[in-house]
C-alpha cells in the first residue's frame, strides 16, 4: 500500500520535471527563433550596405586592364597607392633576405 504511494508521487515528480522541461525547451526554441531572425536582419542590412558601397566605388578598374596592358606595367593603383607600393617593395629590397 505504501509502495503504491511512493511510485504515485514519484511518477507525479517526474511528470511535473517533465513539463518544466517541456517549457524550458519551448522557452528556448522562441528566443532562439528570436535571435536567428534578428541576425537575418543584421545580414541583411550588411550586404546592403556593401552594394551601397560598391555601387557608389564605380566599376573596378582592373576589370578594364588586359594581359597586355599588365605585363606592359600598367597598374590599377591610384598615384598614392602607386607611391605606397613602391615605398613598400624598396624597404623589402633594403633588407636582408628581401624578396629579390
């Protein structure tokens, strides 16, 4: 008799674990269904932004520059970009074990 007390309130136990456990999880599913729409959103927004930003940049430059035009030493860099490259590469060439 005592016997069927104990499993009975045992078995109510685990019933009651079982539900907090069932709304934890749908808990959980809600906020992270939540935070994956919202980093949608960011996404979103960021390849936006980067279009924009193409968009306003114009068409690439070195898309116009053939093989020709390269191997004859002509360069997508600005003048500035140009000057910083050359800077770049003298240093390399003053050190030792530079690139050669």
């Amino acid at each position: 008799m005592f016997d069927n007390l104990k499993l009975r309130k045992r078995v109510l136990e685990v019933e009651e674990d079982c539900g907090a456990l069932k709304r934890q999880f749908a808990s959980l599913q809600t906020e992270w269904l939540d935070t994956l729409d919202r980093l949608k959103s960011m996404m979103g927004r960021i390849v936006k932004d980067r279009a924009r930003a193409e968009a306003a940049r114009g068409p690439s430059p070195e898309a116009n520059l053939s093989d020709e035009d390269i191997a004859a030493g002509a360069s997508s860099l600005s003048p500035q970009q140009n000057a910083i490259n050359q800077r770049i590469l003298a240093r390399r060439n003053r050190m030792p074990g530079g690139t050669q």
